[in-house]
C-alpha cells in the first residue's frame, strides 16, 4: 500500500475518529486534559506504526503531562484500536503535540498588534478618510 493511496487516506481517516473517540469517552487518565484534540494521524504504509497528532489546551508542562498519560494509555488505544479495527497489523501509536493552533493564536495576535499600529500612525497623520488599501476613489 502506497503513502497517499485511497486504502491509506481512509485508514488514516478512521484511527484518527476512533482515537479521538476513545481519548475524549473511554480514557482515564487524569495527565490528560479534557479538550484534547486528535489533529492528525499517520499511519505507515506497513501498518506498523501510527505518528498521532494532538492539541491540548493548556500551557508546555500541561501538554508535556498529557502527552505521557496518552503514551502511557497506549496500550489500552492500541487494544481497542485492533478491537474495532480489521487491519493485519494493529499499529505502534507515537503521540506528537500540534502546536499549529497555539502557533495560529500567535500569529493572529502579531498581525492584531500590527493593525494597531497601523491604525495608531494612520490617525497621527490625519488620514484616517482613506480608504484602507491607500487608493482614492476619484473616477478618471
């Protein structure tokens, strides 16, 4: 089976739906945050190992704890994963944080503070009646 076939996408496509389900319902573990996300998952074309994604909320000693409860429940994911799944090989789960939506955060805050910025020069030079992309609305 190829990395991007059909059969790899929907068996990426149905871990990631069946650990977030099992992580949000089934898990215990209390390092685990509440409002833990499964973004993404990866599963080898051997069907040996699973790269799984994660969000939490919370700040890096939160993520780090929920990261190793999830590492240490793996074998309980992996159990219920070959249970629900019918796949030859039931693969080894790796749990790697996502940070895109604290980077996204980050990013949306910059471009803020940047508009502010603008905004505050703008009204210092008086021209505040332009429009915002600088160009006149005079008809030749």
């Amino acid at each position: 089976m190829r990395k991007g076939s059909i059969k790899n996408t929907r068996i990426n496509s149905e871990v990631q739906k069946l650990l977030a389900e099992l992580i949000r319902s089934e898990l215990k573990d209390p390092r685990v945050p509440e409002f833990t996300s499964v973004t993404d998952v990866e599963v080898a074309p051997d069907l040996k190992s699973c790269k799984v994604w994660v969000s939490m909320l919370g700040d890096g000693t939160a993520v780090e704890a929920g990261l190793e409860g999830l590492r240490s429940a793996e074998g309980f994911l992996k159990r219920q994963l070959a249970r629900e799944l019918n796949l030859r090989n039931t693969p080894e789960l790796v749990f790697l944080p996502d940070n895109s939506i604290a980077y996204g955060n980050h990013m949306s805050r910059l471009i803020d503070a940047v508009a502010a910025a603008d905004e505050k020069a703008r009204s210092a030079r008086g021209d505040l009646d332009d429009d915002a992309d600088g160009n006149d609305d005079e008809e030749a």
